[in-house]
C-alpha cells in the first residue's frame, strides 16, 4: 500500500488540498482526509497530484518511431514520454508499405503486455487525402478496399484508433465497419467539404486528427462559402478535437478558439511525437522514409520545411494551454487525461477516483513532472 500524502489533488473540476490518496497494489483504493503517517505514507511536500497523461496519437521519440516495430524502440518511446506525465499511449503508425503497418500492429498486440503504457495503436493512414498528406508519404496513400480492412480489423483488438480522410473512396465504408469494430474513427489528412464530414459523422465518426492541421477549412462553392472539416467538427457536439498545444502547429487565439467551440468535454491534446522528440537541435531523423530534422524544438521535413510532427510531450502541451488560452489547470489536465481516456474507452484511466488503476503524476508548482506513476509503480522520476 501507498500513501500519498500532503498534496494539492487535481480532480476533473477542482483541486483539492488536504487529502490523501490511497493506492493498494494497481488501483486507487481511497481519497481521504489526512490520516497519521505511516510507512506507506509518501510525502509529496505541497506538490500537485495529477491523473496519469494518455496520449492518442504518438509516433516516437528520441530517435525511434512505432514503425520500427520492436521492444527496444518501445520501450525507448515510453520512457520518453513518462518523463512528459505520459502514462498510456497508443503507439501510432505512418502511412507506411500496407505490410509494415500491419508488422507494427502485430508488434503492438504483442509487447503491450510487457510494456504498460501501450494502450493500443493509432493507425494514422493510408487512407488519406494526397491533397493534405502534411508530411505523410503520398507514396503510399491508397484507397480503403474491402481486402485492406479485412487486414486491419484482423488487430481490431490492438488498434484503438484511425483516421480517414470522409471524401476518399471507399471511405465512408470503411469508417462504418471500424466503428462498429469498437474502434474510434477520427477524421484527418482530408479536403473533405461539409457533407462529406457529415456522411462520415452519420456513418461512425466521431473525432478529428490535429485540428486546424491537414483539413479543410471553409470554401466557396458557387455564390457561398461551405464548411470544410475544420468548421464542422468544432460545430458538431459529437465530435471530439486533436490539439497539438505546442506553439507550432496552432497559435494563442486558435488554442483559444477550439476551447471556446468545444469546451473543456471535447479537446483530447495529443503530442504528434515523431522520432525527433528529445533530439537535439539539427538532429535529423526518418518519419516513413522521409528525412526530417529538429529545428527551434520542432520537427520538420527536410526538404520543404513542412511540420513533421512535433518534439513535445503531453506535459508541455498542457502548459501551453495555461499560458495561451487561459484555461484553468484542471481543464487542462482533463483534456490530456479524462478526455482521451473516456474517448479510447480506457475506463480505468484519466481520474484520480476510487476503483481506477494508480496511474499518477507529481508536478511542481510550475508543472514540471517530478515523478510518474503507472499501476502503482514509479517509472521516472527526478
């Protein structure tokens, strides 16, 4: 048993001082007034208590990405980013050779257990729109035949995840069996106009990819201008948004914009991580063949400059949205824990409540993550 102790505990709606919290074996057994301390007791000296960060779209870090597909670059991944808060993840694959998505999936599925942050997989294309590829090889976009979800559904108990450009062909197909599949389909990469991203809402959709980045955005048509993704999802209540909060992919007023439309409910932060988070500056690395390198604490194509990703973790992602759009820390930590777990369906994951597992992070007065907790276990710590 632990107990953790003299803390400022961060709930859904509120923080709380003057409470222990108390973890028996992986789960949080009981939240307390202060008792006498004893062995188990782990004084957090004022320090917040924050629920474990679950990140729904991560490709890598410190040189490794999902796609290499074995523990070692797992494991380097994890470690990473539980340095970041992070205490579940879905590993997230690239528009990649069909064959290698599906290796890494096989991978995912089998190391999970061994490694506990994975939660599953995020398969980030390949059906996708070539017009938004962002730095998504076009090389291997390709339409979602029958025989290609067949393939994928084979994981269904792996892959958490997908996102799907609604106007491609075959997409709407597509979406309608994964979501009936229990998997989660997020509309991304796409050019879709308003009735594409309503017939994708209609048949299962209920999320998009990194909003603002690769989706269209409103057009005209003739003598109006039509709703593109963008402007659907942040209308329609059903759909939860990706935030990438780190100052590169969104500015202040659009983090405060997306805030405004969805509400504290229906923002999930992910980080975007590529294999170049934790690198040093002019580092170069490989996102699915293409070459990319880390410049001012990002990642970018380098040949164009296109964003290749991000080099952040879910911690400087919620601080971010403190400094920039103003929103109280709860929120923010809500949108990087109780949000995407709710929306992945990792019921035991994303509170600080009695019954769910001892995923913990201790942060600073100015949020720096000083320990990490997962199923009880510490897994950084400075």
């Amino acid at each position: 048993m632990m107990i953790f102790s003299n803390c400022r505990v961060i709930l859904p709606d509120a923080i709380r001082g003057h409470l222990d919290v108390v973890v028996r074996g992986r789960k949080i057994v009981d939240i307390r007034a202060p008792a006498s301390h004893s062995d188990e007791t782990i004084d957090l000296h004022g320090n917040f208590l924050a629920p474990g960060l679950i990140d729904v779209h991560v490709h890598g870090a410190n040189g490794h990405d999902a796609m290499d597909a074995n523990a070692k670059a797992f494991r380097a991944i994890c470690d990473y980013h539980a340095s970041g808060g992070t205490t579940s993840m879905l590993l997230t694959t690239a528009t990649a050779p069909f064959a290698e998505i599906l290796l890494a999936l096989t991978q995912i599925g089998k190391l999970r257990e061994e490694i506990p942050q994975i939660a599953g997989a995020h398969v980030e294309g390949p059906f996708i729109s070539r017009d938004q590829a962002g730095a998504q090889n076009p090389e291997f976009i390709c339409e979602a035949s029958a025989e290609l979800i067949g393939c994928l559904l084979e994981h269904r108990d792996v892959i958490k995840r997908i996102t799907i450009a609604p106007e491609t062909k075959g997409a709407l197909a597509a979406i309608k069996e994964f979501s009936a599949a229990g998997i989660v389909v997020s509309g991304g990469h796409s050019n879709a106009w308003e009735e594409d991203a309503r017939a994708a809402l209609e048949n299962g959709m209920r999320s998009v990819t990194h909003t603002f980045n690769c989706m269209s955005s409103s057009r005209r048509r003739g003598t109006k201008r039509v709703a593109g993704l963008l402007e659907f999802a942040l209308s329609e209540p059903k759909i939860c948004c990706e935030l990438i909060a780190e100052e590169h992919h969104v500015s202040p007023a659009l983090m405060k914009l997306v805030y405004c439309a969805k509400g504290v409910g229906r923002i999930s932060l992910v980080s975007d991580a590529t294999a170049g988070a934790g690198l040093a500056e002019d580092t170069t690395f490989q996102l699915a063949g293409k070459k990319c390198v880390v410049k001012n604490g990002a990642c970018f194509l380098a040949d164009n400059g296109t964003l290749a990703g991000s080099a952040s973790r879910l911690i400087d992602l919620v601080r971010a949205m403190i400094r920039n759009a103003e929103v109280p820390l709860p929120d923010a930590i809500a949108m990087a824990s109780r949000n995407p777990a709710r929306e992945t369906g990792l019921s035991d994951k994303g509170e600080i409540a009695i019954g769910k597992d001892a995923d913990l992070v201790v942060l600073s007065p100015e949020l720096e993550v000083l320990q990490t907790y997962v199923n009880g276990v510490e897994i950084f710590g400075r």
